[in-house]
C-alpha cells in the first residue's frame, strides 16, 4: 500500500510556501543574510516544534519568515518544495503564500512574488509539475490591509489565479472580509478560505454565502452541522483536508479519530494535503500513509482521493482531463 500511495499521480492543493521551510534551509539563508535565528541549531528550533493550537504553530512559522529577505530566499524556498514535489509524484500543485508577512517586515510584493514566480515556472519548464499560485490574506490583520494587498498584487495579477484567507480563524470569521472578496471576485481571481479547522461550522456557511468560496480549506467541523454537510454536498464543494497539520496542531488528539473517513462515507468532496509539510513531520505521501494507516482506508478510497484531488484544482478541463487519464493509467 505504501508503494501504491508513493507512485499514484496525485495533486496538492492546500500548501502554504512559508510551511515548507525547512529548519537546514532556514539556517543556510539566516546565515547569507547575517541574521541570528532564537535557536542555537536545527535540533534546538525543532525541539520547538510542538504546538497544543494553530496560533503556537503561528507564532513560530511568522518568526521563521523573519530570514527570507532577498528574491533568491523566496526561489530557494519554493524550489526546495517544488523538487520535493516531484518525487512525490505531484504532478500539479496549488500553493498560497503569505505577502503582508513579509511586507509587513519591509519586504517588497515585488521581491517576494518575483522569487516564487520564477521557482513555479522553472519547476514547470525542468520537472514538468504545473501550478497555480493562491495569494491569502492575514485574517488576524484588518480587512483594509487585505484591500491594500489586493492594490499591491495589481501588477502582477497574471501569476496569480486566487485569493484566500488563513492565519488564527478563531475570532476572524469570513464575513470580516466580505468586501474584499467581493473586489477580488470582480477583478478575475477565484477564491478560497480557511474555514472549519479550529472555527465552528458557521464559519463554513460564511465562506459559502458572503466570501462565495470556490473551495474550503480544511472543514472539518462541518460535521457537526448536518446542514453545513447538506450544503457542501449539493454544491459538489471540495474541501482541501490536511491531516497531519490537524493532529499536529491538535485538531483532533489521534489520526484514529479523523474525521476523513466520515467526510467520504457522508459524500463531501475531499482531498487529502500538507498544509506546512516542514511544521507537520510530513509532506503529501506522508499524510496519505498515515492517514490510511489510521482509518485502514482501501485502495479504492486512495484512488478517489487522488481523483478528488486533480478534479478540485483550478485546471483547465483539458488539462484535468490529461492527469485522470494519467491516474487511470496507473491504476489499471
Ligand atoms: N491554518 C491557518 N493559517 C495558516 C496555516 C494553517 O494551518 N498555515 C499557515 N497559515
Ligand atoms: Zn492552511
């Protein structure tokens, strides 16, 4: 089974850029920028790797983006997932990050997007993995900040295909950001939402109904509203599922207790990713073997999730439709 989750042609669509930063590459670039970490070494930092919320997760990931100063940070960074990526057999990969981190700290939009940019179209023209680039807005900070990013991204709207919301969701709900999303809709993006992970499912119906959501990230609660999961469903909603980021951030206490399995057996459109593979001891197939591990999934349940996976991305038709026949291939 290990073996048939390694190679099965899968998409990611849940990643932030930022969660990918390995503790050695975190040392290599504070050390070029002459810039001292809290930590002494890499065991040290990641001794500081367990968190009992999203918001000590939180704490720790923002203070890691302190190093990333110079384009060729971000391209090293986005590289060093991308390479990860294709030995995962990813062949498609949707990816956020986070620009008022880094703008907030005097870091240019332009840096940070040019150095990102440039990794996804060299990972496209040498390893041959597509991607779509999802810009999200810091729900902690107030939603003019995200109107000021929305203005920051102008220039460089062709490389970017959606807009979506993370960081602390607990007193953040959606509708904080309804206007907002309402400008980024108008002006072309597709858009997505953190919503459901430590929040309630209202949170869930907000992203649906105000933000008008093209995906949910994480919803997990949904399931404890049989409305919320009625409404997913008839709206063939894909959620993008991240199961080692919830039992690392203690989401739920144990993988036996995820709720994965009962989001298929209810009929909502799963998917199975990282969230922040360098935080979260694992990146795509890692989350995949553990959590079949833990619910004993079949192989068929692996098929439709890779499956959901390229079906819920942001492709094209004819593009989705060369990965399916990719996975159909394989499984056959
Ligand atoms: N949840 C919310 N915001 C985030 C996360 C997450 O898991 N990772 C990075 N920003
Ligand atoms: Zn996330």
């Amino acid at each position: 089974m290990e073996e048939f989750i390694k190679e099965i042609p899968k998409a990611e669509l849940h990643l932030h850029i930022e969660g990918t930063f390995e503790p050695e590459l975190m040392f290599e670039i504070a050390s070029r920028n002459d810039i001292d970490l809290d930590y002494k070494n890499i065991e040290e930092l990641k001794k500081a790797y367990n968190f009992s919320n999203l918001q000590e997760f939180l704490d720790i990931y923002y203070a890691g983006c302190n190093v990333l100063i110079n384009e060729a940070d971000f391209y090293d960074m986005t590289m060093a997932y991308l390479k990860k990526a294709k030995e995962q057999n990813i062949l498609h990969t949707e990816i956020m990050f986070d620009p008022q981190t880094h703008t907030d700290r005097g870091i240019s939009f332009e840096t940070v997007i040019n150095g990102i940019h440039k990794a996804l179209a060299d990972a496209e023209a040498k390893l041959g993995i597509t991607s779509k680039l999802i810009m999200s807005f810091l729900r902690h900070l107030p939603e003019k900040a995200a109107f000021e990013t929305l203005e920051q991204a102008k220039p460089f709207k062709k490389w970017i295909d959606a807009v979506g919301l993370d960081s602390s969701e607990l007193g953040h709900p959606p509708s904080k950001f309804e206007r907002v999303f309402q400008k980024a809709k108008e002006e072309g993006y597709l858009v997505v939402a953190h919503a459901g992970e430590e929040g309630p499912p209202e949170y869930i119906t907000e992203a649906l109904e105000l933000l008008q959501v093209d995906r949910i990230d994480h919803g997990n609660r949904s399931l404890e509203d049989i409305n919320v999961v009625n409404n997913l469903v008839e709206r063939k909603m894909a959620l993008t599922v991240c199961p080692l980021s919830n039992l690392k951030l203690q989401v739920v206490k144990d993988l036996k207790k995820h709720p994965l399995k009962k989001m298929l057996d209810k009929g909502l459109f799963v998917t199975i990713n990282s969230d922040d593979p360098a935080y979260f001891s694992g990146y795509l197939n890692e989350n995949y073997i553990e959590i079949q591990k833990a619910l004993d999934l079949s192989k068929e349940n692996i098929i439709q999730l890779a499956d959901n996976s390229f079906k819920a991305s942001f492709l094209s038709e004819t593009e989705k439709n060369k990965m399916l026949e990719k996975l159909k291939e394989f499984t056959n």
